[in-house]
C-alpha cells in the first residue's frame, strides 16, 4: 500500500500570532460567543431566544414603534427581526397592527401579557451581569467598561457604524 502524499503548505513562512487574530481578537470573539451562550442559557428558562430580550426591552421602553424603526434600532437583519417578531408573537408577547399615521407600515407593541415577563428578563440580565463579572472587583469593573468602551471606539470608527448611545 502507497502512503498518501502530505501536501506542502502555500505559504513556507510559519503565521504570526496576528495573522491567526492575534490573542485580543480572538479573546474577544471567545468571549462574546461564551456570553451569548450563557444569556442563551439563562434566556431558555424564559422562552425566549438571544437578541429577543433586546427586542422587548425596547418595546417595554419605547412603547409601540414601527417595525422598520426596531430593525434600525436593534441594527439587525430585517428577516431576523421578522423571525424575532413572528416567535414572540406566537408566544403572545408582542403584536403587530397597521401604524395609522401609514397603514403600509407596521407597528409593533408589547402586549399587556409580555409585562409578567419584563420582571424575568430584568432578573436574567442581572444574572448575567453578575455571572460575566465575578471575581472582579468594582475597580477592575470599571477599568473593563472603560478599555471595552476605547475598543468600541475603535472598531465604530473603522466600519463607519457609531451611534450615540448617551
């Protein structure tokens, strides 16, 4: 029997740890997945799905808002705001009806359902605030916020996408 051949690699140089995402880039993208697996988690109890919380969050805020305005808000594909809209509708926390000042437009509203629910996702969210932060100290807290918040800055700036969030 022949032993297969190993293909030489393309490129004879070996990666640099940047050329692999270098460690604050794959860190953060580690972390952000491993976040939303716990607010997924934490989330599941509830019947909702990651990025739903979001969702109704700005509906128990805003009150009814236009569908094409939560898709901006939420900065999120319109057919994932569709599919959002359409499971927390089947579970009767939100509706749609026409917008009356235009009727092609749709308004979407929380239902006087999804209030028993508002106290439930506060409390996750608390719970995975608690759980992200542990073991750091209110110091080491604030520093965090603060170096996220210059990386932020960063990375607004080179895709052109800051929002003022003040």
């Amino acid at each position: 029997m022949k032993p297969e051949a190993v293909a030489d690699p393309v490129c004879s140089e070996p990666l640099s740890a940047c050329a692999l995402g270098g460690p604050v880039s794959r860190s953060l993208s580690r972390t952000a997945r491993l976040h939303r697996m716990v607010a997924a988690k934490l989330l599941k109890g509830l019947d909702l799905y990651p990025g739903q919380e979001s969702l109704m969050i700005q509906l128990w805020n805003a009150g009814p808002l236009r569908q094409s305005d939560l898709i901006k808000t939420l900065e999120l594909d319109p057919s994932t705001v569709t599919k959002m809209l359409q499971r927390l509708e089947q579970a009767g926390h939100v509706r749609r009806r026409p917008d009356p000042a235009d009727r092609r437009a749709a308004l979407v509203e929380a239902t006087a359902e999804s209030c028993a629910l508002n106290a439930a996702v506060q409390e996750a969210m608390t719970e995975l605030e608690t759980r992200t932060l542990a073991g750091l100290d209110e110091g080491e807290r604030g520093e965090l916020v603060r170096l996220l918040g210059k990386v932020e800055a960063n990375l607004c700036v080179q895709t052109a996408d800051c929002h003022d969030e003040g």
